[in-house]
C-alpha cells in the first residue's frame, strides 16, 4: 500500500478547482492542500502509515484551497479490511467545519460580552435596589413624623417649663440650690430623651445599606424603631401589646436593615386598623400585639429561629392580596398613602439574611406577619 489516490468524489474537484487527472494517482500527502505545509505534510503522512496498520483516526487540520481560500476541516481516516483482515484500502473523509468554528468563536465573544454586560447590569441593579431601600426608609421616617413630634415636643416642653422656673428664681433673688438641682436632673434627662429619638431617627434615616450584619438581640433595635410609634400610636388610640422574651438568642443582620421591616410591618399594621376603624366606626377597638420569642429544634444546640411577629386587628387581606403584596409596586393603600415599595423591599432584605416570611391573614378579621430568623452559629 503506497498511500497513492485512486478515486475522489466531485465535492473535492469542486472545492479545488482542479481536474481529476491532476489528483489521481499521486501521494495522498503531497495533494496541493497540504502542500503550504511541510509540517503538516508530515503529520498526514504519518497519519497514512497508521491506518495502513489498522488504525482509525480523527484530526482538525488547516487546508488550502487556493489564495485567500483556508479551510478548517475535521479529518478521518478509516482503513478498509479485506476478508482476511488485512487492510486494502484507506477512505479519507473531510468535513468542512470553518464556518462552525467561526461560528463557536463568535459564540464565545458573545457570550463573554453578554456575562459582562449581565454582570454590570447586575451591579447597577443592585444599586438602584440598595437606593430604593434608602427611599423606602426615608418615606417610612415621612409616614412615622406625625408620632415623632410630640415625642419630642413632650420633653422639649418639660425643658422649657423648667428653664423659665430657674430664670425666674435667679430674677427674683430667690435661688436655691438645692431647690435647682432636681429640676437641672429633670432637664437633662429629657434631653437624653430627646436625643436618643433624634439618634434613631438618624440611624434610620441614614444610607448605610453597606454595613456589615453582626450577631445581635434582635429586641435591641426592634424597641429603638418602637420609639417612633409609642406617640403615633397614643393618638391614633391604638392598644399596642408588647411580649418579649428575656434573654433571646443572638440572630445575624443588619440591625439597621431589621429595623426596616420592623418598621415596615408597624406602619402596615396601623394603616389596616386605622382604615377597618373608618370603615366600621364605633364599637371598634384597635388592637396591634407584637411578640418576639425564641423557639428553639434543640435546646442543646441552640438551633432554631428567633420569631418576630406583628397582629393586627385590621382589615385583613384576601388570598390574591395576600399573594400579590410581596410584588414591587403593588399596593392596595390609597394614592398619596403608600409605594408599594415596603413589603417587596422587605422580603430582599429577608432573602439577604435567610429569613423566613410567613403571612396569616383573613379579609375583615386582620392579619399576622412572622419573621423567622435563623439563630446565629456563633451565638452563645
């Protein structure tokens, strides 16, 4: 077996532009499309002594057609047994695979531009999210204003109140101090008062979506943000109930994140009773019961969820509602009265932290709202 050509379909003269007579009967190897390489001329050769063993063979190469003519193909080479099994023929077959190639490569710059597309689009998502929180919570410190105020007015009141009695006992000759000093203490405990619902509003207020989750008693800042509604909820005459347990174990967030959905829930619940309170009139009472507790899968283990739930007397929602009320912008509140922004805002930051989310609700009987979150692993 000389590796000599002796048959060639009309796909190959096509392709070459040449006679049969020029291809026939010459060394497979030194055909005029392996010819621009020696290399090449080599490998091919060595690919022929293989198959006249027996051997089958696949391989990508390089060929030639003409100027400007280069095609990849996908090359094999069968050997063809006679009776006896000894080989009496090599079948080369070649599969033009250049537009596939082209193909595969424009595949792969298009799909390294699309990841990075996706991923500055994702960044950028991100940061509308982190300012649409920011938004949220600026819109919930709106809606809490009106119960802020004579939380601060109360002891800005008591400050002045004994400020004018001190200017007058100096007017009048008639200054004591042991007469002064109380009401100096009264003073400034109404100003830390003051102060410490200023700080809160502040921390709220402020766009720190960055700062890192820390192992902390969720009661700690869940009683901060209350601070913004014990007033709000004396002028609506709401009957808030609080149950908290002692000693709960430490939970992973961001306290000014939790503080956000707790902030969120209590809007929502005093919304539902305020509107169910127009709607029935009399013989209403608005009641909000809020508890944290720990329930605990393995005391040894301390494994488990601290549980935060609001109750509400209030509307209530229906099935679809209640469905629908994690979307962006889906709001059931009255123009002017809400975003639609809270609840889905709330339910990232819960996904954020693997909190688990639970809804109980009935249309005209009111509503309970759960947060189950993970007790930390390194909590004590």
């Amino acid at each position: 077996m000389d590796g000599r050509i002796l048959f060639l379909n009309a796909t190959v003269l096509a392709e070459t532009d040449v006679s049969r007579e020029e291809v026939l009967d010459i060394p497979f190897q030194e055909a005029f499309w392996w010819s621009y390489s020696s290399s090449l001329q080599k490998q091919v050769l060595e690919v022929i002594e293989s198959a006249a063993k027996g051997i089958s063979s696949r391989h990508e190469y390089k060929v030639r057609f003409g100027l400007e003519r280069d095609r990849m193909i996908e090359f094999f080479m069968e050997p063809i047994f006679d009776v006896g099994g000894e080989v009496q023929f090599l079948v080369p077959t070649a599969i033009d695979i250049t537009a596939r190639l082209e193909n595969e490569k424009n595949l792969i710059f298009y799909s390294e531009k699309m990841e990075k597309l996706v991923e500055e689009r994702t960044k950028e998502l991100e940061l509308k999210q982190l300012e649409l929180a920011h938004v949220g919570r600026l819109a919930s410190l709106g809606e809490m204003a009106t119960g802020v105020a004579p939380e601060l007015g109360q002891p800005l009141q008591i400050i002045k109140t004994a400020a004018s009695i001190i200017c007058n006992e100096i007017a009048n000759d008639s200054f004591v101090p042991s007469e002064i000093i109380p009401i100096a203490k009264d003073i400034s405990e109404h100003v830390d008062k003051a102060a410490f619902i200023i700080k809160n509003m502040r921390t709220y207020a402020r766009n720190d979506d960055a700062q890192e989750s820390e192992s902390i008693d969720v009661s700690i800042p869940f009683q901060e943000c209350l601070a913004f509604f014990n007033a709000q909820f004396y002028q609506h005459q709401i009957a808030l109930t609080l149950d908290i347990a002692p000693n709960l174990p430490l939970v992973g967030v961001n306290p000014q994140k939790l503080q956000q959905i707790a902030v969120n829930l209590l809007n929502n619940a005093r919304y539902a009773v305020d509107l169910r309170k127009s709607q029935e009139g009399r013989g209403y009472e608005k009641e909000i019961k809020v508890k944290i507790i720990a329930n605990l899968s393995d005391e040894e283990s301390k494994e488990g969820y601290v549980i935060l739930s609001v109750e509400d007397n209030g509307t209530g929602m229906s099935d679809e509602v209640r469905q629908r009320c994690l979307e962006p912008f889906y709001t059931t509140k009255n123009p002017g009265d809400g975003t639609g922004l809270g609840l889905s805002i709330k339910n990232r930051i819960m996904n954020e932290f693997e909190f688990r989310f639970e809804i109980i609700s009935e249309l005209g009987k009111g509503s309970t709202f759960k947060v189950l979150m993970p007790i930390a692993l390194d909590a004590e």
